[in-house]
C-alpha cells in the first residue's frame, strides 16, 4: 500500500545482493599498499647510558638567580610587595621554628602547645605567600628558569672554549631539558600542596594542645592530620614524576641515543 509496484517482495534479500568486504588479509593492501611494512621494526631495548655532566641546576647559581629576581622584581610596586610578604611569611615561619628550638632546649617543651597554636594564622596565610602556594610556586619557577639560563651559558661557553662542538650540543640541550621541566612545574602549580599543608598544620596544632588533656580525644586529629600530609605528598610526588625532565632527558638518551652523548 506505501510502495506499490516499486515495494520489494523480500526486503531482506537485498543484503544478500550487496558487495562482500574483502577478508582481514587483503585489507593490508588497501591501507598501505607497496609501502606497508611486511617485516614491522620492534621498539628497540634501551641501551646504558654513559655518566655525563651534572644535569640537574648548580645550588651556587640558584642561590645567585635568586637574589637576582629579588633585585629585579623588587622595584615593581606590586610584584615587590608580594616578594616581600612571602620573605616575611618565611622569616615568621623561622622565627616560630627557632622558638620551639628553644623552649625543648631549655627543658620547658610544655609550653610547645602555646607556640603551636601560634602558628595556626601563618599556615593559613602559607595557602597564599606559602613555599608552596601558587605564587611560591611560580617564584621558584622564575629563580629556576633564570640558573637555567646562566648555567647552560657557562656550560656552552667552556664547551666552546675547549673546541668541543658535540659538548655545545649536549650542554645546549640538557638546558632546553631543563627550561621544558621549569615550564611544566610553573604550568602545573595548583593550591593543593599549600591546602594540605595548611590543613595538617592546623589540625596538628590541634592535636598538640589537646594531647595535653587527653590523648585519646587527640587521635582523631592526628589521623586528619597524617591523611591531609599524605595526599599532599602523593600529589607532590606525583607532579613530580610528570614533570621530571631529567627522567626524559635519560629516555632520550636510552631510547635514541645521539653521536653528542657522553660515550663510554
């Protein structure tokens, strides 16, 4: 009644006249034709690597770019202000360490508590001018990127100075190496490392004034407090593995090894 003397009698005859595909192995020709592989290469084993130059950056230089970003970005007005507030917030953070130092010295650790709950303001201020908040973060990040800097330039500059071509070649890229790490850590830099810090710090503030009265009521705290610490440090860890990029640097060289590699 729909299609008239068009209608198929049999509409499921008609699969039976389509064309057939063609079986699994003739498929290899349609894809790569002359060019496909018959012989595909394994992944090759990964070769030991010779000791090369130190890769990681020089503490003496660190400590140097540090000092230059402080002088640099001291005299921008709001970027100064925050370089100063986190100074300060590690300079309290010192002074609250020395304190307990001293009190367990001279025999009045009872008094601990006290210093603990003290410090309570400054791990939370620690989320925003902390080590490890996301402005520590980037900090760090621009005091690594600037060593990087001068230590690749002194590496190609005594690899020049020797005549050892394949030593600019390598010491140029460990230093991009090194600059891709910088970029990753900076790009990955999230509050959770300063909010698992704070948050452990606090409860374990709690926990030491409460242990005083009764330890018992203490070790709900103190379960809080040791979580909170290890999901920073499972975090930490790891970002730390994915931005490794010594852990790459060590791949290339295993996996495509290049005639400027340390060779031994």
């Amino acid at each position: 009644m729909i299609g008239g003397p068009f209608a198929a009698k049999d509409p499921f005859a008609v699969a039976d006249r389509l064309p057939r595909l063609p079986d699994l192995g003739d498929i290899g020709p349609m894809i790569g034709g002359p060019f496909m592989s018959t012989d595909p290469q394994p992944i090759p084993a990964p070769r030991q690597v010779a000791e090369g130059p130190e890769f990681g950056i020089d503490p003496e230089i660190l400590a140097e770019a540090q000092q230059t970003r402080r002088v640099t970005l001291g005299a921008i007005p709001a970027v100064g202000t925050a370089q100063m507030l986190m100074g300060a917030h590690a300079a309290v953070g010192d002074t609250f360490d020395r304190t307990e130092q001293n009190l367990q010295e001279s025999g009045l650790g009872a008094l601990t508590p006290v210093v603990s709950l003290a410090r309570v303001p400054h791990s939370v201020a620690g989320i925003a001018l902390g080590e490890k908040s996301v402005l520590g973060q980037a900090t760090s990040g621009v005091d690594a990127s600037i060593a990087n800097t001068m230590q690749t330039s002194d590496e190609i500059s005594a690899a020049i100075g020797d005549g050892d071509l394949a030593g600019v070649v390598s010491a140029g890229e460990r230093g991009m190496f090194r600059q891709a790490g910088v970029t990753a850590d900076v790009l990955t830099a999230t509050p959770v490392p300063a909010l698992t810090e704070s948050t452990a710090d606090v409860f374990g503030a709690g926990a030491h004034v409460v242990e005083t009265v009764s330890p018992e009521a203490a070790a709900p705290l103190r379960e809080v407090e040791q979580a909170s610490r290890e999901a920073g440090e499972s975090w930490e860890s790891g970002r730390g593995r994915l931005t490794d990029a010594e852990r790459y640097y060590d791949t290339r060289r295993q996996y495509a090894p290049m005639p400027w590699d340390p060779q031994g």
